[in-house]
C-alpha cells in the first residue's frame, strides 16, 4: 500500500510539472515570440478600478479573477514549427484533452482542445494550436484556470490574443 501511494504522488507530481513545463522550452527561443501571463499578473490586473457602467471591461476583470496562466508562443520559423507541433500532439495524448474544435482552412489548421471543469461550459485548460499556411505564423496558445468558454471572446478582444478570432469562434459553438 505504501508503494502505492508513493507511485501515485510522484505520477501526479510528475504530470503537474509536465503540464507547466511542455512548452517552456520555447519560452526565450530565437524566431519565437512569447506572452507569458501568470496568476500573479491576473491578479494585478483584476484589482484595476473600472466604470461601473462599462459591462465588457467588468467581465473582462471577472474572467481574469478565474485563471492562472496564459502562454502564447508564434513563429514563422519552419522548424520551430515542426517542434511547436511535436509538442502539442505530445501533450493532447497525455493531457486528457478533449477536441473542441477542427478547422482547416486555406492551409491554416487549427485545433482547440479543453479539459472540461464541473459543467460543458466550465474549462480547466485550454490548449490552441494554429498550424500556419504558407507565410502565416504557427500559434501555440495555452490557457489554465477554472473559467467558463462563453467568457473568452471578452479575454481575446481585451488582450488581441494570436488567434483570438478562433477562439470565438469556439466559444459560440461550445453554447
């Protein structure tokens, strides 16, 4: 029973450390730009004193009350896109991630992946992966938090999140 025990503390540690750290690599990486936002940045931002009357912007602050990191990586850089790639379909396979959504258009092929919260709209993570046409930036985008996907049209509008247009286009589905 010990041996048990300590088998499913480290496989847990092990997968909370994996799921930070799977795409930190490209963080700082020459040809790859990256936003990197921490709950400690959430925090900041949620405590901003807003109009009373400008109902988007209180959203946007009680969205952001809700999540814990945002990580955003893009490159033109072939490959570093076959790397971005690599990672992402590493990650789905043994993140428990379930396909939202499929696009593929002109080229562009973007997936959108949840771990899904308490109801079909609460998320825990949310993981984007753009892969660019020709000339068009590859996006890896990975959101943590306990957040509802109806609010993140709010959160790319306000943050002109890479992809965002996506993402809504997710959300509106997922109603």
């Amino acid at each position: 029973m010990k041996n048990f025990i300590i088998t499913l503390v480290f496989t847990l540690v092990t997968t909370i450390f994996y799921g930070q750290g799977a795409f930190d690599k490209f963080d700082g990486q020459d040809d790859v730009t990256s936003v990197i936002v921490n709950k400690k940045m959430f925090d900041l931002m949620s405590k901003v004193k807003v109009d009373a009357t400008d109902k988007e912007t209180q959203q946007y602050i009680k969205l952001i009350k809700k999540l814990d990191y945002l990580k955003v990586f893009t490159t033109k850089n072939p490959k570093v896109e076959a790397e971005m790639k690599a990672s992402a379909e590493k990650y789905i396979k043994t993140a428990g991630l379930e396909e939202l959504m499929r696009v593929n258009d002109s080229g562009k092929n973007i997936k959108i992946l949840v771990k899904s919260g308490a109801s079909d709209t609460q998320v825990k993570e949310l993981l984007m992966f753009i892969d660019g046409a020709k000339n068009e930036e590859s996006v890896l985008l990975s959101l943590t938090g306990n957040f509802d996907l109806n609010e993140i049209s709010v959160l790319t509008d306000k943050m002109q999140l890479p992809g965002g247009s996506d993402l809504k286009k997710a959300s509106k589905s997922k109603k």
